[in-house]
C-alpha cells in the first residue's frame, strides 16, 4: 500500500470520528473529578469531552456512568510501539487486551498512546523515553502500528459499528535526543505507512526546541513554523497542553548553554502535568492553529492529571473563552493536504537483520542512558541529536525515579528502610541493583508494583535477615494499592 493509500485510509476512519472540540486529559484518580466537573459545570464551561488515563476497568466504567452519553476518549500504555519485538511478548497481549476492554468500556473514537516506552532493551522505567529517531526506527513503529490497528478491528468493535482509530503522541525530550532523522521526518514516514493519525503535544513540542540545537540558530516562532511545515500535520487529530516545570531533582534551571552566540539561555523545563501552562505553550498553540494543514482537528484538550483542581479550573476556564471558536477557524478538509513527501520507499518490512540492528542500537541506547557508555556515534552526534545534557538525565533524573517517583521508598518501605540506615545500608545501590540484570516483560505494566517486587529482592539480597519485614511492609503496600484502585475490593485482616 503507497503513501496515498494509506492517507486515504487514514480520511476514511476520520469521518466516523465526531467532533470533540475543547476538553480534559485526566487521571481518575488525581484530582477528584467529578468535583472538577461540577466546579467547570458551575463557570459555564464544561469540557466537552474527557480524555482518560489508563486506570482499572472498574473506575473507568465509574467515569462513563457520570458522564453519560458524553463523549469519552482513551490515552492507553504499555503497547510500546517502539520496541523490537514488543507485539511476541506475553506482556503486550496482556496490556492489548485490557486496552480493547477499556476501550469498549468509554466508546473511544481513538486509542491514543504515546509513540515512546517505559520498556526498553530488557528494562522498566517510571516515566517515557522517546524512541531513536532514525529510519530502521520509523519502519518498525509502522510496521506495529498496522499490526495494532488490524488488531483493534478485529477484536473492539465499538456500539456505532466502528473500530478506534490508533493516534501516535509525539514524546516529550527530558534533556536529549538521539537519532539520525529530524523528528518531524520521522512522523513522516511512520504516516506514509500506516494509517495513524497523530496527537501533538504543545508542551512537548517545546522540549524539541529546548532539548535540541534549533535554539541556537532560530527563534522559537521560528523553529516552530519550520517544524511544523515538515511535520504531518494532516494527521492531527488531537492537541494536547500541559504543564511545564524545573524537575524536582534540581540541577541548574536554566539552560546549560554551550557558547553559541545564537543560543537561547531557556529554563531546563520538561513535561509537568501538575504544574501551571506557560503563556508561552499558548502563544505555540496559536501558530499551529494557524497553520494551513491542520485540517483534521477533532479534540484540543488540556493535560491536567495530578494538577489542584482549583488551577485546572481557573486554566481550563481561561482556555475554553481562548479558543471556544478555534474549530470553526479549522478548514475541515477531505482532501489530500500536500506535505513534504519523503524520497524513501513506503512499507518497507523490518527483516530479521534490521530488527536485530534496532535492537542493538536499543541496547546501546540504554547503556548510554544508565550511564555504562558514552553518547557517541551517529545517534548521539548527527545534527539531529542533542546528548549534551544527557548527564542531568542519568545522574539526576533516573535515580530520583528509580528511588522516589510513582512511590518514595522510605515512604513505602519505612521500617526496612530504617533498619538499612542503621546497618550504613545506602538506598543509592537499589539504582544500581535495578538495571543489573534484565527483566522479563511477561505481566502488564505497573511501575508501583514493579517498584514493590524489586525492593523486596533487593532487600533479601543486601540484607536477607530482613526478609520477614519486608515482606510484610510488600504485603501492606499491595493491599492498600488494590483498595485505592478498586474500592469496592474488601480489605482481609
């Protein structure tokens, strides 16, 4: 099937979608939202759709009871398109098949999941990395894509007759980026072979420009406009905007600046749900409302999980009065938007050889994240790529992750915790054990239980003494964890 086949396919699906128009992107569970729905509904300005996270089937059916015959959209995990080899594991059959359930479950016109993974060369990891950018990359995120999209109209029929259209979210940088293709041009060809459409994440698209060397040669506006006339616009069919902060781990806030007389000094922000919108998010999202091939706009939603209540209302209230006539401003089009077309060849099959080359550039790519290799090599140098504050990322953010967020461990662990202080134990060498060996992907993924299981080996290799205790705090924490996502699950003494 050729570039026009698939756009083709892409419109077709399209049509069956109804306009969302201005909405939420939520976690069920932070902050309480049926009291953001009430305090929206109370301002005169409820969303017109929400977007939920993956969560337990049992809460999002409580979310579609609330909402009614409203309009309800789902942002899946643990698919990870990106990876070598990830549609044989037990793991995504697992994670496909609670998909499909949560799917019906809302009635979602779209699947959306982030083109990015929290499993990469054999590791877990808390938050997302984005995929390398290079064409034996692209190919391969085309080639699961297809797969998926089979896959959801084979087994999610929705009750209107249709099935979910799989959207790709553009990943948010967290210091760097590796690869050998721009990241418009990746989305690209991934477009030009299968029939995804697209989320663009505002917030995101500022971490291109902050994590990458456009800085130094263009203006923000600049590089935007430049981005975005490479990018397959055509194919967006939801904007996201979220928060942006300083990462609590610390290092400097500002950029790291190389000399360049060209280089904007930037604040070393990064995706940040909980944390208040930039103006300058909305000043982005101005240009690409603007922009002539952003002609299949369906939702324009705000990220907010985990941000107060009080900030989502007064943000989203001041957000719906901007752009409540951004839709009608959108020429909704039929035909085929003219892009940049891409010299290479469609569809072309990841071979044993090429899926065996990605997954050593795989493995190299962790290597260089956990700090056992340098960033060097066309990946990590080619103009595309930006690895000089890759550091801040694998000796500050990936501990902070490994060892407090999705669950601190002195907070989870607290008596374990203070027997290893006692003894001179360090909480530092739980980063090392994490990465030591392997994983197998066979169960679905849940960073806080991984975090549970991983302490108690950790604990009973260091300390096997312990063993009774921290069995024990596991035991509480599991418990308390199924009781928060399934309430009406009966706690046994």
């Amino acid at each position: 099937m050729d570039r026009g086949a698939y756009q083709h396919e892409f419109m077709r699906r399209l049509e069956a979608i109804p306009m969302h128009g201005l909405g939420l992107s939520v976690d069920v569970h932070s902050p309480p939202l049926a009291s953001v729905r009430r305090s929206l509904q109370e301002r005169g300005v409820p969303p017109s759709y929400l977007e939920v996270f993956r969560t337990t089937t049992m809460a999002l059916e409580t979310v579609k009871k609330d909402v009614g015959n409203g309009l309800t959209a789902y942002h899946g995990e643990g698919l990870w398109v990106t990876q070598p080899g990830v549609a044989e594991m037990g793991a995504f059959r697992e994670a496909f098949h609670e998909t499909v359930e949560h799917l019906l479950v809302l009635q979602s016109a779209w699947l959306n999941h982030e083109c990015a993974t929290k499993f990469l060369a054999g590791q877990y990891f808390g938050t997302y990395l984005p995929p390398l950018y290079t064409r034996s990359s692209a190919d391969l995120v085309s080639e699961n894509s297809r797969q998926i999209q089979r896959l959801l109209d084979q087994q999610c029929r929705l009750a209107n007759g249709n099935t979910p259209l799989l959207l790709l979210e553009m990943p948010p940088l967290t210091y760097f980026v590796a690869g050998t293709l721009s990241i418009p041009r990746f989305f690209r060809i991934v477009c030009g072979q299968s029939p995804c459409g697209l989320v663009l994440d505002v917030g995101h698209l500022w971490t291109v420009f902050r994590y990458s060397r456009a800085r130094r040669t263009q203006s923000r506006a600049q590089f935007v406009s430049t981005f975005l006339d490479e990018f397959p616009l055509e194919r967006v069919v939801e904007i996201h905007v979220a928060g942006l902060d300083v990462h609590e781990a610390g290092g400097s806030p500002v950029s790291m600046s190389s000399g360049h007389p060209n280089e904007a000094i930037l604040p070393a922000w990064i995706d940040a749900h909980e944390a208040p919108i930039p103006e300058v998010l909305f000043e982005m999202l101005d240009q690409i409302l603007s922009h002539p091939r952003l002609t299949n706009l369906k939702g324009l939603a705000l990220e907010v999980d985990m941000k107060p209540a009080e900030l989502i209302v007064e943000e989203f209230t001041r957000f719906s009065r901007r752009y409540t006539s951004a839709f009608p401003r959108i020429p909704m089009s039929h035909s085929l938007p003219g892009g940049p077309e891409d010299s290479a060849s469609p569809e072309e099959q990841c071979t044993t050889t090429t899926t065996q080359a990605l997954q050593e550039a795989y493995d190299r790519y962790l290597r260089v994240l956990t700090g056992r290799a340098e960033p060097v090599g066309p990946e990590w140098e080619a103009a595309s790529a930006y690895a000089e504050e890759v550091d801040r990322y694998r000796t500050r953010y990936l501990p902070h992750e490994i060892l407090h967020w999705g669950g601190d461990l002195e907070d989870m662990f607290v008596e374990s915790c203070r027997q290893l202080r006692a003894r001179g134990l360090s909480l530092e060498g739980f980063v090392a054990f994490w990465f030591r060996e392997p994983q197998c992907s066979s169960a679905s993924y849940d960073f806080f239980l991984l975090k549970v299981e991983r302490f108690v080996e950790f604990v009973c290799e260091i300390a096997p003494d312990l063993q009774n205790m921290v069995d024990r705090e596991a035991s509480e924490l599991r418990l308390a964890y199924q009781l928060i996502n399934e309430p009406t699950v009966k706690a046994e003494v």
